[in-house]
C-alpha cells in the first residue's frame, strides 16, 4: 500500500531509488551508456527545466540522453543515480558547472533554462513530484561538491556506490551524504497558537519557529528547548505533523505541534524580533492570505501548513 501523500513541497517522489543497485558496479556502467537512460544536468547547483509547450501547461525537467551532456561535463565530473522511473528508465544528476554557459553554445543552446529550484516551488512552475526528483539531484551534487577530502585525514575522496558514498583511499574511511534534522513548530493553546518574526522576514510576515537538532536529543526535547530559548514558551507535550525535505543545502524539516502550558511568552530578541499568539480565525484569514496586516509563508513552506492543520483542528 503506497504511504498517504505528504502535504509538502519536496516530499512524495514518484521513483524508485534503487539502492540495491548502487554497489552493482555492472549494472550502473550499462545503464549509464544505455541510450533510454535520462540525465538531468546541473549547472552550479540549477537543473536543466523545459519551457512550457502551451500557456498554463507547466514547466518539464530537463531530461536528456547521455550524449546531450557528456561534451559539456568536465572529466570525473559528479554523477549520481537517482533511480528508476515508472517506465523502467534509469536516472541520473550530473554536474556540468565546468561548462561555460551552456544555456547559449553546445548541445543544450536553446533547449531549456537552468533554474533555482525555490523559486520553481515558490511559483508552482512544475509538478511538485518533478520537484522532488530534483530537489534529490540537487542535495546530492552538493554534497559531493563540499565533501571533497575526507574529514578524518584530509586526503582527496573518490564518489562510490552511484555516488551514494565518498571512499577515502589513504585512510579507508568511508563518508556518506547527511541530512541535518531540524525542527519547526508552532506552539498551541486552546483556540491560539503562536507564531513569530525574524528581522530578515518581509514585512508582515509572520512564521513557525525552528532550529537545527542537537546531538543526543529527541525531537520532543528539540521543540522545547527552541521555544524555551527564542520566545520563553513553556510545553507540555508534542506531536509530529509532518515532515520537508530541504535542499538548501541538506535538511529535513520536522513538523510538529507543541502545546503550550500558557500564553506567556518572553521574546528573546536574537532568533526573533517579535511573536504573537494568534487566534484560530485570524489564522484562518491567513491561510486564505485575506487577514489584514500580516501574513504566513505559502504553501511551498511547511510553516504553512502546520498552520493550516491548526486552523483545520487536525
């Protein structure tokens, strides 16, 4: 039985990550020169999107066979299987930064754009499981891009495993693409829930608060702790909604709901600048971006929706 859809962008990928394939170093090199094998090309960290065939369509990812990209991905350039699509086709992400525009000259002159992928998801230009796929793409030849030597000897490390692993060959020490936890929340009580403000945040706007997880804590433990150190917010128990997978760079954001013991509240004027307790109808305005004076991040954002399941009494 497939898993329920999860509401948040980045999330519910359509394909089939194959991990038992990636150590089958026979079956990678065949479908790496298989001429059905698809590559989407990243040029400093954006994919290759089609433009839309007629107005309102939406936008494609830039799918192309091997032969489109090899002339403009410099030698040992980053390549990573993402695994199997509905129709048997293997995936692949590879790198083509070396390239110099590839956009206006080479193979790909004229065929599509290279695009940053928040702001494909702000603006709802492609299918939200086409974002996953590309969010993967995306966190994984970054990855690769930032953990060049090993961190234990210093020395060069070579991608492995259809890039799934960094092997060090002077120490043997093996390294593998992490996902920082990080949890967001919303703090409740009764018919309000509380949400803040940071400087940068446009003006307005209002959000969940969240921070990065620390070694040898629980979720639970996380969510309290944050609401106790940005907004003096005391709970009393919490519950997991939902989680966001995060490519800016690698995170996995953690849903969650804390109720509050009460509405008192002490901002700590670092990680936020002011917050407030918000009624469920004032929430409900902003969900429908009709409440006046303020605002919440759109739907791309898991902040968005924990405030909707709030409104909703999920």
């Amino acid at each position: 039985m497939p898993l329920s859809p999860n509401p948040n962008i980045f999330a519910n990928s359509p394909i089939d990550r194959a991990g038992h394939l990636r150590s089958n170093p026979d079956w990678l090199a065949e479908k790496r020169n298989d001429p059905s094998s698809l590559f989407v090309p990243l040029w400093n960290l954006d994919p290759l999107v089609l433009p839309e065939q007629a107005p309102s369509e939406g936008k494609d990812v830039g799918w192309v066979p091997r032969a489109a990209v090899e002339p403009l991905a410099a030698p040992g350039a980053i390549e990573v299987f993402l695994g199997i699509n509905k129709r048997g086709k293997a995936l692949f992400a590879i790198d083509i930064s070396a390239a110099k525009n590839p956009e206006a000259e080479g193979p790909l002159k004229g065929f599509g754009a290279f695009e940053e992928i928040r702001g494909l998801a702000m603006k709802g230009e492609i299918t939200p499981t086409e974002l996953a796929i590309l969010a993967q793409a995306k966190g994984m030849i970054d990855w690769h891009k930032r953990h060049g030597f090993c961190s234990n000897c210093g020395a060069k490390t070579e991608l492995a495993e259809a890039g799934y692993k960094r092997a060090c060959g002077a120490c043997n020490a093996e390294h593998f693409p992490r996902t920082d936890p990080v949890v967001i929340m919303i703090a409740t009580h009764g018919d309000k829930a509380f949400l803040g403000r940071q400087k940068i945040f446009p003006k307005g706007m209002y959000s969940a608060l969240a921070g990065f997880m620390e070694p040898g804590e629980s979720i639970e433990e996380a969510v309290a702790r944050e609401l106790d150190e940005e907004a003096k917010i005391a709970v009393k128990s919490v519950r997991y909604h939902s989680t966001q997978p995060w490519p800016f760079p690698s995170s996995l954001m953690i849903g969650c709901v804390a109720e509050a013991e009460s509405e008192d509240f002490e901002i700590d004027g670092v990680e936020l600048s002011s917050g407030k307790w918000f009624t469920r109808e004032e929430l409900a305005a902003a969900v429908d971006a009709r409440a006046p004076g303020f605002f919440i991040p759109p739907p791309f954002a898991i902040a968005h929706h924990l405030v909707k399941a709030f409104v909703a009494g999920e």
